[in-house]
C-alpha cells in the first residue's frame, strides 16, 4: 500500500510507522481493493512502492495454507478488559480449530523497552525546553 503522504501517528515517533491498509469485513474485500490498488501502479507515482504486479497464480497457491498468527494476550504492562479477553481467547481458539497455527509473542522484553523509550522521551522534552 502506498504509504506517500501519511503522518505518524504520534509526533516524536517517527521511527514508529503508522500501518496502514483497507478494512473490511471479509477476505474478497480486502483481495478485491488489495488488487485494485496494486493494479493501478501505484510505483510509478511513489519510489517507495516496489515495482510488484499483482499475481492472481500466486495468490491461488497461498490462499489455501494455514497461516502462522502470532499473539500477545498479555504483554506484562497492559491489560485488557475482560469482555475484550474472552473474545480474543475464543478467535484464537476458532483460528486452532480451522488448523492455523499459533505462537505465543515473547514479550519478556516489552517492559524494558517501554522503559527506554519514556526515558529518551523525557530527553527530548528537557531538550527542547531549554
């Protein structure tokens, strides 16, 4: 997806991109506009596009694997409400049960990291306060 005029979603972070994409209720949606918007050529218009054209014999050859979905139900740091618990624990379950396979996140890292980067936030505050 062309990514050509898109701000990040929180100023400071641009090392953090923001993930952008269609939305939509069913996977011949996101197949159809995916290929629409690939079809146009887009690369011709944004150098950070690889030159890519869609190939429908490529995409018939993966669309019948499993996927391999990686989760993170806790992080150590945030936790989620338990409405939002249960229904991500029952879509995990339906994704095992349709045979996909799923890895547990190493997150033994995350609290750490956060740490880092509030600490160089607080750099830049006091940088440019002064």
């Amino acid at each position: 997806m062309p990514y050509q005029g898109v701000s990040v979603s929180t100023d400071g972070q641009q090392h953090v991109p923001s993930a952008i994409g269609p939305m939509a209720r069913s996977l011949s949606s996101l197949t159809t506009v995916t290929k629409t918007v690939i079809e146009s050529k887009l690369w011709e218009f944004d150098a950070q596009l690889p030159r890519m054209p869609w190939r429908d014999d490529v995409y018939q050859e993966i669309a019948g694997r499993r996927l391999v979905i990686g989760i993170v139900p806790d992080d150590g740091v945030v936790r989620v409400h338990p409405p939002i618990e249960r229904v991500f624990n029952e879509t995990v379950a339906k994704l095992q049960d349709d045979g996909h396979e799923i890895v547990q996140w190493d997150t033994s890292l995350n609290a750490h990291c956060i740490e880092i980067m509030v600490s160089q936030w607080r750099k830049s505050i006091y940088a440019n306060a002064i």
